[in-house]
C-alpha cells in the first residue's frame, strides 16, 4: 500500500488513474467538486474505487465541513450551517448547543454514507486570533479553546454514530495565522505559553481516529521547518505534547506554503513523521512521482489506518438513511429553536 491519498481528474476514472491504482494501491483517495455531479455519478465513482482496490473500508475523503467549506451542495444536497452558529447556540445552553452539534454532523455525515465516502476532513480545532487571517473564520466552533474542544467531540460523536471517520485539522492550530497557507507559508511568532492555549482542543480530542497537519511555521518549536515537514513539531508537539497517535496526514502538497517537487515533499514529510501524503489535484506526473519516491506504507502507519477505518461500517438501505437524516434534522432545527 501507497502512503498516499490521491485526487481524482473528473466524474469517472481515466484509464491512466484505473492503472496506477491497480499498480500502487493508494491508501486512499480525496473527492472534490470536480469530481462531483449527481448522487448517482459519486455513487458509482466510489463503487468503482473500492472494486479496484478491492477494499469496502476503503479511505475516501471529502471536505463536507458545513458553511463555506463544502463539496456537496444544493441542489442535490441540502447545505449545511457553519460550525460558529453552534458555538453561538452553546453559548446560550451549552446543553442544547451540544446535542444540536450531534444531531447535525450525525445528519451531515448520512449524505456521505449514501455516497459511499467513509471519510470527512472535519472538525476545525483551531482557535481564531484577533487580527488573524479569515481562512478560518466561521469554520471554527468559536474561539475559546473549551468550547471548540467540546464541540469538536459533539461532531465527531455525530460523525461516529454514522460511521463517518473524521479528521481533527490543522494540527497543531492554524488560528493565528495572519496568512492563508493556500497561498504562502505563516509564520507564526507567538510563544509556547500562548500557543499552549491553540494546541488545548487538539490534547482534547487526541482520542481522534485522524488528523491533518498544519503547513505552518511556528518560531517557538522550529523557525525552519512548517508542522508537516518539522520532525521536531511532530515528535514533540504533535505525537508527545498533544498525545495524538492516529493516522497523521499532511495537508495538500500543492498549496502555496509548501515550496519544491511534489514527490520530494511527500518523501520529506513521511521523514519528519507524518503517516501519510494527501496530493489533491489529481496530476497524473505528480501521482506517478509519489509513487517513486514514496515506501511501502510501515506497518505502524497501516495498523493507525486499521484502528481508524473501525468507526466505519456497512451503510444501511436508501430509504433508511434518508428516515434518520430527516429525524435528525428534525431533532436539530427544535433544539435551535428553543434555544
């Protein structure tokens, strides 16, 4: 297996794509709105990757965050709230809040189980600054560290129920941030007391199945090295200081922050400890460049992928799914009501 999660070119697998997965196995793969044009079409696209990797558990990725960040849209799927109006319905009954947050991501995360997608690159556990960057902004459950920890349980208990897998990001906290990492590297300044504070919600939910690193660099743990090629942010920080131990992916190779050749990248952040490469774009010389430099996937990355891949399960019938999901919708919208 390929320590690699590859994107796709379109709506249905070229000839090329079908070869090289036969040929290289890749641990998984990333859908975007390229990829996506009606439920029948994404059905019959996940289908088709499963039977050639022959793997129903297999690892198929999405970013179905809700709000801005969202693959699946209308009119085909219904959107979905930004995570901020939960922190703002907590605020007012953490109670309430919190079972809203279950009820909505358990609903959200039933359009991907009828997709066949296993995997959603969800919740946002970083903590917004003031003065930093809006990348993050309303994807975030709000910027108190306790409650974005909460709510980022609440949504992976969702997810769970489902049998969705999520994807605690960025590691180890893009909220300060004063630049998008799609379009240059941040650098980060601040000191390790107050970036204690960003890393709270991550130590929290290290229980998580999966995470994906942040491209950014951060003065008080290495001044040369972003978190997804820094072996000192993942050994200490990441794997030590947050205690996360599940299966650590990078975040896109192609965005801007990260600066050389996509294979030498993806060799240079499995070397400073991440478990797998996410390549997004779907370039068949990139893919075939991974697949050169990059080794067998180690037993301790394929046995995190293992551990991980038990939250999901077999989907239950159509008209099942879309039962529960309208209950759930049902549930959430008369909690924020009586809020």
């Amino acid at each position: 297996m390929l320590p690699a999660i590859f994107g796709l070119s379109g709506l249905i697998l070229t000839p090329e794509e079908e070869h090289l997965i036969r040929r290289v196995d890749p641990l998984g793969f990333i859908l975007f709105a390229r990829n996506i044009e009606s439920p029948r079409q994404v059905k019959l696209l996940t289908n088709s990757l499963k039977s050639l990797t022959g793997r129903e558990d297999l690892p198929i990725l999405i970013d179905q965050e809700g709000g801005r960040v969202a693959r699946l849209v209308p009119p085909h799927w219904q959107a979905w709230p930004p995570a901020l109006d939960f922190a703002h319905a907590y605020a007012k009954c953490p109670e309430r809040g919190r079972a809203a947050v279950v009820c909505n991501y358990q609903a959200l995360a039933l359009d991907l189980v009828a997709l066949g997608i296993s995997v959603n690159c969800a919740p946002v556990l970083d903590v917004p600054a003031v003065g930093a960057h809006d990348i993050i902004g309303n994807r975030a459950f709000g910027a108190e560290p306790e409650v974005v920890a909460e709510l980022g349980a609440a949504l992976l208990e969702g997810f769970a129920n489902a049998g969705i897998v999520g994807v605690i990001k960025h590691i180890p906290g893009h909220g300060r941030a004063l630049a998008d990492s799609h379009e240059a590297l941040p650098k980060v300044t601040a000191s390790i007391d107050a970036l204690n504070r960003d890393i709270a919600p991550f130590k929290a939910l290290s229980y998580a199945p999966m995470a994906m690193t942040a491209h950014i660099v951060y003065d008080a743990w290495d001044e040369q090295q972003c978190a997804t090629l820094s072996k000192r942010v993942i050994d200490e920080v990441i794997r030590g200081q947050i205690g996360f131990d599940g299966l650590l992916m990078t975040d896109d190779l192609d965005m801007k922050a990260l600066n050389g050749p996509i294979p030498l990248l993806g060799r240079q952040s499995l070397e400073a400890g991440c478990d797998v490469v996410l390549n997004c774009w779907g370039r068949m010389s990139d893919m075939r460049g991974l697949a050169e430099q990059l080794p067998e996937a180690p037993p301790a990355c394929q046995k995190r992928l293992s551990d991980a891949m038990m939250i999901w399960r077999s989907p239950p019938p159509a008209t099942e799914i879309a039962e529960q999901q309208a209950d759930l919708v049902a549930q959430r919208d008369q909690l924020m009501q009586s809020i």
